[in-house]
C-alpha cells in the first residue's frame, strides 16, 4: 500500500500502513505526508526502503512505530518524532540501513527531523546481522539537511560513526547533524563522524528545537482533539519542558561550584536558588520559592 496526505490538519489514530514490496524492490513509501499541522499517534507504519516521506510542513508523530532500511524516514518538512518506536529492518547483503535522509535545500527553511526520547533498535530478523549490516542516524540527501536526535534510547545496531555521508563530501560542512543526552550502547560519541555539519550543542540551544519553536505546536496542537485521549493514556511531554528541566538542574549544580570559588558579594548568572521546588511539565505552571530559578529570572520566564 502507498498511501499519501496532503490537506492541512490531518490526523490518524491507531492505524497501520504498510508497502510490502520487500528491501529488494528498492524504494517503496508506505506513506507520503505534505499535510500542514498533521499528527500522528499511534500508527504503524511499515516498509523497508523510504517508508514515511514528511514531504513538507509541520508535522507531529507520537507514540508511533516505523520500521525500514534505508532512509526510511527522509523528506523536508518540520517533523518532530516523540516516544516513537523506530526499528531497523534487515537490508540486501551489499546495503546498509539509515535512518534519516532530511533534504533541506536552503539554510533559510524551517525543515528538519528531530527524535526525542524514541527507541532506535533492531527488528529480530535483522539484530544477528547488525555488525555485517550497520545501522547509521541519518545522511546528508540534500545540502542544508537537518537532524537531531534528543533523549532517545540507540541501541548497539548504531555504527559508531553515527551518520554516513551521501557522496564525497556532499553536504558535510553544510548539513546541521546533532544528538544531545541520548542513552544506550549506540549513544556513545567518541567516534562519530567528524564533519563541519557534525554539531555539539548546549541546552540552550536545544530549545530552538522543541514542540512549541520548532513546530509552533502550543497554537494548534491543543485544537487537534487528540491531547485529552493522549493525556489519558501517557502525559504529552514537551521537549521545552524536558529541556527545561535538565538546564534548571545544570544551574543548579554549576551553582555548587561556583559558591566555593566566588566572593559572596561576586554576581553571577549562575546564582541558582538554594530551596527551589522542582519544575512542572509546563513552563508556566513552575512554582519557586522567593529565590527564583536562575534561568528563569535570566529568561523571562
């Protein structure tokens, strides 16, 4: 089946789709998304090579699971992956499975492909060959392509390189390549790819990348009628709220450090509360004390 969506604020629910044609039939999409404002909870979606096309626009998967082999998730829109399930199937013996292929065109556009906290594992059929066949995190298809991969659990079927290059040097000093806080036996970064495109970044600059900036999600997700049936089962977790947490703690403890090596009368941005209660899922439900959180203070927040 080869499935395609293209009116604005689609959504689909507990649904499978699947293009059965096989890793030898080469690309097979199972499914093609250019639908603004789009989600996605709890759909399956099955193939082997170039499985899910996030053609363009904004788009939101949650609590999904897609499988294939090569670039089985590429295309150009805004897409943010949360809590998905992503297994990499056994490719022909002369190929090698990676995940992503984002195809920014232009340093200016809005596109990108950002998982936060999935899964990225092996099918059974494939795990016995995952040292034959690597797995890689994503390649360069078009000049400015754009991943990042955030708080997901990568498995030991991650080449320790982590990204592949598409060919030559095409796109290795202009591609934006990052992973932050990720966890598991494929997480490791000492021997990652060491291109220009290849990034390390803070937490600050992760939130440039969260539900509420990166797809604008807090002015529509809410109107999708989904969000109850979400809550319900799993909280719907923002990266802004996550990222949030993790930097409010970093403070913290650099506010440990900073106590013994700076005068008392010394100002600092790192001047974290000494009782602050811990942060809500929401940004603007946070409750301190009187000693405000620092990042707060700093950002307005």
């Amino acid at each position: 089946m080869d499935a395609a969506v293209v009116g604005d604020g689609f959504i689909a629910k507990d649904l499978w789709i699947e293009n059965s044609a096989g890793a030898e039939k080469h690309q097979a999409v199972a499914l093609r998304v250019q639908s603004d404002k789009s989600v996605f909870y709890n759909v399956r979606l099955d193939g082997y090579q170039d499985t899910l096309y996030v053609h363009t626009h904004r788009q939101f998967y949650r609590e999904c699971t897609i499988t294939g082999t090569i670039d089985f998730i590429f295309g150009d829109s805004a897409s943010i992956f949360q809590n998905c399930l992503i297994l990499a199937r056994k490719p022909m013996d002369n190929q090698q499975n990676i995940v992503t292929a984002q195809g920014r065109k232009d340093r200016r556009s809005t596109g990108g492909i950002i998982l936060h906290n999935c899964t990225i594992s092996a099918d059974p059929e494939y795990y016995p060959f995952r040292d034959k066949l690597p797995t890689f995190l994503g390649r360069p298809w078009k000049e400015y392509s754009r991943t990042f991969v955030m708080q997901s659990q990568l498995d030991d079927l991650i080449n320790p390189k982590g990204w592949l290059p598409w060919l030559g040097d095409f796109g290795l000093d202009t591609c934006f390549y990052t992973e932050i806080d990720n966890r598991g036996p494929g997480a490791d970064k000492s021997q990652r790819a060491t291109w220009r495109g290849v990034k390390n970044v803070d937490l600050i600059h992760a939130q440039k990348f969260t539900v509420e900036r990166f797809i604008q999600g807090k002015t529509w997700l809410p109107q999708t009628g989904l969000r109850e049936t979400i809550l319900h089962r799993n909280p719907l977790l923002s990266v802004d709220s996550v990222v949030h947490e993790l930097l409010a703690e970093k403070i913290r403890l650099k506010s440990l450090v900073d106590k013994r090596t700076v005068a008392p009368s010394t100002p600092s941005v790192f001047a974290a509360p000494q009782r602050s209660m811990p942060h809500n899922q929401s940004r603007s439900t946070s409750k301190v004390f009187s000693d405000e959180c620092a990042y707060c203070k700093e950002k307005g927040h």
